[in-house]
C-alpha cells in the first residue's frame, strides 16, 4: 500500500522530497509544487483554484522560445522559388532597423484555395528574447528570376472570390456596356492591388467598383453570375 501511494504521487509529479517531508513530520499537506518537465515560460495556466483535475488534463503550457517559427504565406506561381535550408531576410514592425537571419525549414505540402497560397516556415534564434508570439513579421529572399513586364496588376476591388474561384466581370461590348463573368488565375496581393496571372489579357477593361452590384443584376436577370454560375447567358 505504502508502494502504491508512492507511485501514485510520483504519476501526479509530485517529487520526492516533499513526500520526504510528510514522512518525517507526519503532517498532512494540502499543497503540493508542481515542476515542469521542459524549460520555458508559462504560456496558458488552464487551470484554476478549486479546479477539478482529470487524468490527461493540461494544468499549464510551457513554451521554450529559444527559437521560434516565422510563418509566410507564398503564392503558388513563387513556390519553385523556394527550398529548405534557404536563408531569409526578416524584419518587424518592432525593430524597425533589424535585419535577423532565418533559414526556411518547411513548406507546406497544400495549398489554400481560398488565398492561393502555401504556408511557408522559417525558424528564428530568439535566445534575446525579440520576437514574441503572436508579432507580424516580414521576409525577404534573393532572387534570380527576370521580372515579367507584361504582368497585369488589377485593384482588389475588382475581384470576387467565391471560395474556390477568382472572378471578374469583363466588358464583352465595346460599344455598348455589356459584361460578362470571366475566372482568373491571381497571383501575388498587396492589399489594394492583385496580380492576375491568367484570364485577362492587357486591353480588356473590367468593372473595378460596384462589381457585386453588377453580379447581382445578372443574377436578377438569369445570368451567369457569382451566385449561379450555372445559369446560361
């Protein structure tokens, strides 16, 4: 019995010396210490006082932020660009006047249909402690591709995204203003601005505002539009 008690307190992480002391005093403690396998900083307390425990409960996260992950987002037509082991140039907001060195150490194997993107992992030396969890920071690579002149760049607001396509409407009638629905192909996105990889053509002109009041016009008149696309012209 007096084994079993023993073992019990040692699966709770309760160390031997204060098991020690209540041999020796024969008081009983209402408290017990509770140590961390791992170094690190207290992340998350899950717990509270009075806090039923359950066997497999976290009671608290500890995190060792030596070293931390910068994650990018990369564009599908970048993804040939990149390799494991390939060192970065990153910069935050915090540090304005800091260049720290990472070294890609994942790309993720799917890509995001809704942002055409794929999660792009550097690791981060952060012994001094600069880089906190949660920061936006941003990375910046060498690179020896030719910049492609004829690359059409379209405002953000021109683009509807359903989930799974990018859609524009494209003026059909030069004469007369007659759009139709057309899929695209984007690339990279600045916020105010998107590249379009593939559907247009440079030329062609597009609604740039107003473009779901457009869509739900044709979706009034039963035309092809965001909402039923499988509606004919």
């Amino acid at each position: 019995m007096y084994k079993a008690v023993q073992a019990k307190f040692k699966n709770w992480k309760v160390h031997g010396p204060e098991l020690d002391e209540v041999i020796k005093t024969g008081k009983t403690k209402e408290s017990f210490t509770i140590y961390s396998h791992v170094s690190g900083i207290v992340t998350e307390i899950a717990v509270s006082d009075g806090a039923h425990i359950m066997d497999g409960k976290p009671i608290f996260k500890v995190s060792n932020l030596n070293t931390v992950w910068a994650d990018f987002d990369v564009y599908e037509n970048q993804i040939s660009q990149f390799k494991k082991g390939e060192q970065i140039r990153v910069t935050t907001n915090a540090y304005p006047n800091k260049v720290f060195k990472a070294k890609v150490s994942y790309i993720g194997p799917i890509l995001n249909v809704q942002t055409r993107t794929v999660t792009l992992r550097a690791v981060l030396n952060n012994k001094d402690g600069v880089f906190k969890p949660g920061m936006f920071v941003q990375g910046k690579v060498n690179s020896n591709t030719t910049v492609n002149e004829s690359v059409i760049t379209v405002p953000a607001s021109a683009v509807m995204w359903t989930g799974k396509r990018s859609l524009v409407y494209v003026k059909s009638d030069f004469e007369e203003l007659v759009f139709e629905m057309r899929e695209v192909t984007i690339g990279n996105s600045t916020g105010e601005n998107v590249t379009i990889i593939d559907g247009l053509e440079n030329g062609e002109e597009i609604v740039v505002n107003g473009t779901f009041t457009v869509d739900a016009a044709a979706q009034l008149q039963g035309k092809k539009s965001m909402m039923n696309q499988k509606s004919k012209h």
